[in-house]
C-alpha cells in the first residue's frame, strides 16, 4: 500500500507497534526448555490485548498466531510442542493485522551462545537489513534494496534464499513490489513517497536449495544448513526509511 492519510500513518504505527512488542515478548521468551508452543500464545495474548490478529492465519488459515522456525528451518514453521534447546536458531515471523492494517516482522534468537556460524548469521541478517536502509529512498529503483541486499550477505560468506522475497504489506500480507534480496535487472519498480514495505534479508550458511516440509509450511535447506531471518516494515519518505516495527 502507499500511505496517503494521516489514518493511514496512524493505523500503520500503531499495528507496527503490536509487532514490535510482541517481538520484544517472544525474543525475551525463547530459552532452553522452552515449547514453541508457548511462544506462540504468548504472541496470541499481546494480540488479543491490543485488538489484533494473526494476518497469517486470517488469509492463509495457518495454524498458528505467529511463525517460528528452527535451525535449517528457514520461514513459516508451525509452533508445536518442540523443545528448544541451548544452540537453537530461532527465527521469530510476526505478522498482525489491526483495524485493517497489516505490519510484518522477524528476528533471529539464539538460545544461548551457539555457534560461531550461528552468530555471524545473525549478524549477517542484521547488517543487511540495514544496508539495504541505507539506500531506501523515494526515486531509487527497487532493485537496489536487492543489490544491497546481495553484496552485504556475500560479503559475510553467505547465501540469500533466491526465492523468498520482500514485498509490499499493509492492507495484504503480500503486495506489490516483490522486493528480492539480489539485484534483478528486469525488475522496473521505483520506490515512491509512503510506499510501505516488508523488507527481509533471508539467508543461510548452505547452498540455498530449500524443500517444504511434509506438513506443507515450513520451508527448510535442504542440506540441513542453518538459516536466518531479519524483517521490519518500512514506509519510503523523501527523508529515508521510517521503520513502523521497530522501538518507538
């Protein structure tokens, strides 16, 4: 969507600041020992308090409130009855809607210290998310988010997920721009004024092949490689990024 009211600023910030609290929740939550279940209803009672849903489950009927990936587990695994346990990489999705609005974020939570690649990963994510805010600005091609994207995850040693993306967000869960997280010439997109993004530097410590799991969500490496997320939602200004997920 592109903002074009201060409703439409209102009603973003404030669904925006239900992603990041709830984040914030789950992120202190995860430890050894832990259920991803328990995780998840602790996300569905922040949403139940400040009058919000889960977006996933209410277009694609996931069978959640939030999604939670572990290790090789790279995007929209089901919370379940699975301990975590000390070394885990956990990726934590939120996506709610609120009044008609919709945000999106991800983190990645390791339980514990874990390993060396574990922690660049998630440093990777981080520092490519935030290259990629460093030329987020109205007139700039979309595609340069992707370039920014791609140099900064290659420059760590790593492997973007060719074909989990970025994307518009804000009254869908998905909209247009697709936003890749490499450069594509062919793509002609430019970022304009209030034009609100979910941009998510998706990457793994393998070759980048993935399979979906047999219970037809969670999308994994096939070689067992560990993965990592990192995600906000964005509105384009002509002063730069405003990130609607993250502390206001």
């Amino acid at each position: 969507m592109t903002i074009v009211s201060e409703a439409d600023w209102l009603g973003m910030k404030a669904v925006g600041q239900v992603v990041h609290l709830t984040l914030k929740a789950v992120e202190k939550a995860v430890r050894e020992g832990v259920r991803t279940s328990e995780l998840d209803e602790l996300a569905s009672a922040i949403f139940a308090q400040h009058g919000a849903r889960s977006a996933p489950a209410l277009t694609y009927d996931f069978p959640g409130t939030i999604l939670i990936s572990v290790n090789n587990e790279i995007v929209h695994g089901i919370p379940g009855d699975d301990l975590l346990h000390a070394g885990d990489v956990v990726k934590i999705d939120v996506t709610a809607e609120k009044d008609g609005y919709i945000a999106d974020a991800a983190r990645t939570v390791i339980v514990g210290e874990g390993t060396t690649t574990a922690q660049k990963l998630k440093q990777c994510v981080e520092q490519a998310f935030a290259a990629a805010m460093a030329v987020t600005k109205v007139g700039t091609p979309v595609n340069e988010i992707g370039r920014a994207i791609w140099n900064e995850v290659r420059r760590h040693g790593f492997q973007v997920i060719p074909h989990l993306t970025g994307h518009g967000v804000g009254r869908a869960i998905h909209e247009e721009p697709t936003v890749p997280n490499f450069y594509n010439k062919r793509q002609r997109d430019i970022l304009t004024e209030g034009l609100v993004l979910a941009v998510e530097p998706i990457v793994c410590a393998g070759n980048g092949k993935v399979f979906t799991d047999d219970d037809g969500w969670t999308i994994c490496t096939q070689d067992q490689s560990l993965a990592a997320h990192y995600e906000n939602t964005i509105v384009v200004t002509q002063d730069g990024p405003v990130i609607l997920t993250a502390a206001s």
